[in-house]
C-alpha cells in the first residue's frame, strides 16, 4: 500500500468515524444488551432476576408453540411475498402499457403504500366484518374470515399484500421504464408475441430488481407484527402467531424479559441468516453476469 493510499485510507476511516459512533450506540450496544438479557431470568414484576444461561434457548428447542410460530412466519413470508411478486409485475405492466390516466393510478397505486399498517389492518378488519363486511356481502356469504383457523392466515396475508404491493409494483415499473424500446421492436420484429417478448426479454432483465425487491419484502415480513396483531392478536388458536407476536406475549403480556429477548435474538438470527443467503445469490448472478 503507497503512502497516499494510507492516507485515503485514513481520511476515509476518519470520515466514517462519526457514523459508525453513533451505530454503535444505537444498534450495537442495544444488540449486545438484548443478547446478555436473554441469557437470564428476569421478571421485574416479582423482583426475578439471575443468570439463566442457554435454558431459554434450551425450552424454545422443545417448545410445540414456538415451532408453530415459526411455521406460520415461513408460511405468511413465503406466501406474501410471492404473491406481491406476481401481482406486483403484473401491475407494472399495467401501468407501463396504459395510454391516458396514468399518473392517477400511479397515485391511488401509492396510496395505499403510504397508509399506517395499523390504518390498514382497521380497514381489513371492517371488511372482513361477518356481517357488515364488503367482502362477504360481495360473496353472498357470512364467513368469519378472521375468527376461523383456516381463513384467518389467508386474510391477514390478502391485507398485507394490499398494503406492500405497491413497493414491488412501483420499483418494476421503473425498471420497465428504463427498457429500451428497440430491444422489444427488435424481438417484435423476429415474430416473438407479448408473452414470447416478456420472457425472453423483460423478465430477464427484471430479475435483479425483483430480488432485491424480494430481499426487502422478506426480511419485513419475517418482522412484520402490526397487521397480525391489529387484526387477529395471533389467533384464532394460534394460528396467525408470528415469532414476532410470540415475542411479544413473552415481553409484554407475560413480562419475561429474559425469554422474550431469547426469542427477540432468534428472530434477529433468522433475518440476517436470509439477507446473508440473497446477499450471496445476488453477488453469484452478479459475477456470473
């Protein structure tokens, strides 16, 4: 390294110094302190406090609700985030194909991104109502789409693709955007149709915003906790408790700081497990490109 490469180098860490202060203070110091509490027990109501070590850990292992919760986190990740992927493209499409009115449904398409999760989760509450509710008086029907175990995870997944759609759906269109037009007229002009062209040509180069679209949406639903808790509290029996609400019950409701942390760093452990593997698969697509 020459001595003016030394320099750029510390004239860099110098510039960075303030910035990783303050993330320390705020991320790393808060982090470590949420990992030595989930080592202990600690119950401030009845003056319950000492060194636990790995038990918390040990009883999350064996423990029927904790494996449940983290069933339905994979199940409500897994199925919103395909769906915004799917409907978000489809959207996209859309609107890049839409001649007049394009700006106002480019607007409505945000509303609904810029609504507070908790709006939104009183809003499905109204019309998933079994009886006053939009959504059965269009079906005819009387369903009891939050108080039955078999639609009520359906429903909390159907509000909160509504709300994130419009993340994916927006980051597409610009994307679509910036496709050139020659490259279609030219697949146009070698006999490929609308579903040829959008194969071979702009999915592909769709691909790399739609997984780090997908890497976004994943790591918020694996933390998503508002929308379930607004609408179901994490029933009906359970079936719609995340490991987020599951946390939560063990912090707030039954005041065990120890063994909510545990669950708090279980859930921190799951998230940065799934960046690091899209950061991975990203960095792989990139150097094979």
């Amino acid at each position: 390294m020459t001595p003016r490469e030394r320099a750029d180098r510390r004239r860099g860490l110098l510039l960075l110094a303030p910035t990783l202060a303050i993330l320390g203070v705020v991320t790393v110091y808060p982090g470590a302190w949420v990992l030595w509490l989930s080592l202990q027990h600690r119950i401030p109501v009845f003056g319950v406090e000492r060194f636990a070590g790995v038990s918390h850990y040990a009883f999350l292992a064996g423990d029927p609700r904790f494996w449940s919760a983290v069933w339905t986190t994979a199940v409500f990740t897994a199925s919103s985030v395909t769906l915004e992927l799917v409907l978000g493209v489809l959207v996209a499409l859309a609107l890049a194909g839409q001649r007049r009115g394009r700006h106002l449904a480019f607007s409505l398409l945000l509303l609904a991104w810029a609504m507070p999760a908790v709006v939104t989760a009183k809003l499905f509450e109204w019309l998933y109502h079994p009886a006053a509710g939009l959504l059965n008086f269009l079906l005819g029907a009387r369903l009891n789409w939050l108080g039955d175990p078999g639609l009520a995870l359906p429903a909390v997944v159907l509000a909160d693709v509504w709300r994130t759609l419009p993340f994916v759906a927006v980051l597409a269109y610009a994307r679509l955007l910036a496709i050139p037009a020659e490259l279609v007229e030219a697949a146009q002009v070698d006999g490929a149709g609308r579903a040829a062209t959008f194969r071979h040509v702009t999915l592909p180069l769709l691909r790399r915003i739609l997984a780090i679209a997908a890497l976004f949406r994943t790591l918020d639903a694996l933390r998503a906790f508002d929308i379930m808790f607004v609408l179901t509290g994490g029933g009906p029996a359970g079936t719609t408790e995340t490991l987020t609400v599951y946390a939560y019950r063990g912090l707030f409701q039954m005041l065990q700081l120890g063994f909510g942390s545990a669950v708090g760093v279980v859930v921190f452990a799951l998230v940065m497990t799934v960046a690091w593997a899209y950061v991975r698969l990203l960095s792989a697509e990139e150097s094979r490109a």
